[in-house]
C-alpha cells in the first residue's frame, strides 16, 4: 500500500476522532475521552505514521502536535515529531503552518506550536548550516506578516517566532521588518517598552537602502530605535561620501581645505560678534553703576524725611 494513502487515512481517522478543539473539523467528536486514552491515541498514530517522505502533511502533523502537547505523550516521540516537522519546513507554504486556537481569548492561530517547531529545526540545524534555512527564514516571516494582522496575538508570542531564528537564516531582514511594521499597526496601543521587545530583532545593517528610507519615516517605531537609526544613517551616508576613488585623496584635501575656510571665515565673523557683545557688556555696567548710585541717594533722603 503506497505510504501517501496510508498517511491520508491517518489523517482522516484522526480528524474524525481527536479532539474537535485541536482539529476544529468535527463538531460531534468524542467528548468522552479521557486524557490518558488520548494520550496513548496519540502515541499510537505517530509510530504507525509512514517515513516516507511527503506521505503526510506538514498541516497534519502540527495539528497531531498540538493534540500531542494537550495529551502530554512521551517526551522522545514528541520531539521525534517536531524534528520530522522542522525539516519539512524547507519544502512548506505559510498555509501550511495555519493551525487554529478555540478559546475565547487566545489568538486565531496557534504560534507557539510554531515557534516550537522552529526552534527545532534550528538546533537540528546548527551543528550542520544548510542553505535552505534561507527558505525558511522566509517561510516565517510571511507567516508573521500575516499572524501580525491578528489584535488577539500578544508581544511575546510575536517576539518569540521573530527571534526563533538565527540572524543569517535571512540575506535581508526587509521581510521582517515587513512583518514588525504591520504588528506595530494594528496594536497601536503597545508601550514604548512593548514596542521595544517587538523591534529587537531588527538591526540597520541587515536592511535594504529602500527599507531604510522606509524607516527613516515610520512613526510607529520607537523612539530609541528611531534615534539608532538615524544616528547609523547619518555614519553610513558620511563613509560614503569620503568612499574612495581616484579622487580621494584630491577630494579629501578639498574638503579639508573648504572647512578650514569656512572655520576662519565663522572664527573672524565670530571675533566682531564678541566685540560688540563686549561693548554691550561694558554699557551694562555703566547703568548698573548709576542705578547703584541711585539706589542709595534715595536711601539717604528716606532717612533724612524720617530724622
């Protein structure tokens, strides 16, 4: 029997029998079972799951994740599962990490499971760099940009997933910061700090010169990270105006020699400023001293009406 069909009717059986609350697919699903008889379920469908490449999806397997996490199964099948789950990361769509939360005041989707995954991935990973971490890098940002969208979804839950990964699993962080901008809009009402912990991730080097320009004008940001910015975009236009060249050293002198002058001209204009300001103080004097003076004849009279 092929593996993808045997993976398919797992699927279904499943769907059709766990928990409505982690699947959301059966509405009459057995209310009855127990933790226990769920937690062993849950074993069972995972060892009988085929190796075989692309014989389940990625869906399925964190919607079993999820049921695995709420069953508290085995701890070396569940991580044999996020494992399994990390590295078909690689070949996966944003869709395909949609997973729905059902309580009242949880997020639409479910990004801890998510971010879980990730991290699992990247210890898989990290002894043995591959390029495809690059896929993945944009396989999450555009499943934040879109869980972003969400007011339920908080601070940490969003940080969490946008730190998850290693900083060159991303050529660019342009899509990141795609992702951040959207959290930061529809949550206006986050603290400065909140704001803070959102933009940690992002840093001026990693940005395009059109993600940049972009920045320079996003109120939504931080101030403190606002300020960074500006500050390494002024240092960054600065080295490229005395980049090199054949010129550089011509132009460098020019330069040199165009701040003098303008130094001696500011220094001469400057020095007549000080003299006038000099002669001013001097006039100050003068009618401070004659005020003194009146000051006290007007004493001297008060004393001689009252003798």
């Amino acid at each position: 029997m092929k593996s993808e069909l045997v993976g398919s009717c797992i699927a279904h059986w499943s769907a059709k029998r766990l928990s409505r609350i982690t699947f959301g697919l059966d509405q009459l699903t057995a209310k009855h079972m127990t933790q226990q008889l769920q937690r062993v379920t849950t074993e069972c469908l995972i060892k009988l799951l085929p190796v075989e490449e692309n014989s389940v999806s990625c869906n399925f397997l964190l919607h079993l994740l999820k049921v695995a996490l709420t069953a508290k199964i085995n701890s070396e099948l569940l991580n044999m599962l996020e494992r399994r789950i990390g590295f078909m990361l690689e070949q996966c769509r944003v869709p395909d990490l949609l997973v729905k939360n059902f309580g009242d005041n949880d997020s639409v989707h479910d990004v801890g499971i998510i971010s879980r995954v990730v991290e699992s991935y990247v210890s898989s990973v990290s002894s043995n760099p591959t390029p495809k971490i690059f896929a993945v890098g944009r396989l999450v940002d555009g499943y934040l940009t879109l869980v972003a969208r969400d007011e339920a979804l908080g601070v940490k839950s969003f940080q969490s997933l946008a730190e998850a990964l290693p900083k060159d699993a991303r050529y660019f962080d342009d899509n990141l910061y795609r992702a951040i901008d959207m959290y930061l809009k529809i949550h206006p009402h986050l603290t400065e700090e909140e704001r803070l912990s959102v933009c940690r991730s992002l840093e001026y080097h990693r940005l395009s010169q059109e993600a940049r320009e972009h920045v320079m004008k996003n109120n939504r940001l931080p101030l403190k990270i606002m300020t960074q910015f500006v500050l390494l975009e002024q240092v960054n236009r600065t080295r490229s105006m005395t980049a090199s060249g054949s010129n550089y050293g011509r132009t460098k002198m020019q330069a040199i020699i165009s701040v003098s002058k303008g130094l001696e001209k500011g220094w001469m204009n400057r020095k007549e400023e000080i003299k006038i300001m000099k002669k001013e103080v001097d006039k100050m004097k003068v009618q401070l001293n004659e005020l003194q003076m009146c000051k006290l004849k007007l004493q001297r009279q008060g004393k001689i009406c009252i003798n």
